[in-house]
C-alpha cells in the first residue's frame, strides 16, 4: 500500500490498531498489581462501563479474562465491572 492509500485509509477511519484497548488495560492493571502491596494502595479497580457494546458477551469475556467481574449496574444505567488488583 502506498503512502497516499494508507493516509487515505487512515483517514477514513478504516485503519485500526486491533486489540489496543485489550493492551492499554494489561498495562493499566499491571502497574495496578504493582503497587497493590504498598501502604494506600487501591483495594480494587473498579470500571464504569459507558460504552453499550462492552456490555456485549464478546466484550465481556474479553473483561472476564482480564479479571473483571460483574459488580452491579449504576444508577444511571451502566454496566459496574470490578477488579481485585492481586488477582
């Protein structure tokens, strides 16, 4: 592909970095883990999940398998996911 196709692409929205969202949370839940043994540290993550397709099974796995479970849904409706950051 070229410089001009792949410019083309990217700016139509076609070009996409798969599995970056699944990365970028290894990563945040990595340096999470880390400091779960320090004094203060978070007990838990706890995600808010705004974006309806999250609430997809694919999505879900995707979360489960990262250590996410189902903690309840908020009062405006949305999906509350938790995490034991020395899980």
């Amino acid at each position: 592909m070229s410089g001009l196709a792949a410019l083309s692409a990217y700016s139509l929205g076609r070009a996409r970095a798969v599995g970056l969202n699944v990365r970028l949370m290894e990563r945040m839940i990595e340096a999470f883990t880390a400091l779960a043994h320090e004094p203060g540290a978070p007990q838990r993550l706890v995600a808010t999940i705004e974006n309806r397709k999250l609430e997809r099974r694919a999505a879900q796995r995707i979360l489960a398998r990262l250590g996410f479970v189902h903690a309840g849904t908020a009062p405006n409706g949305e999906l509350v996911m938790q995490r034991d950051p020395t899980a």
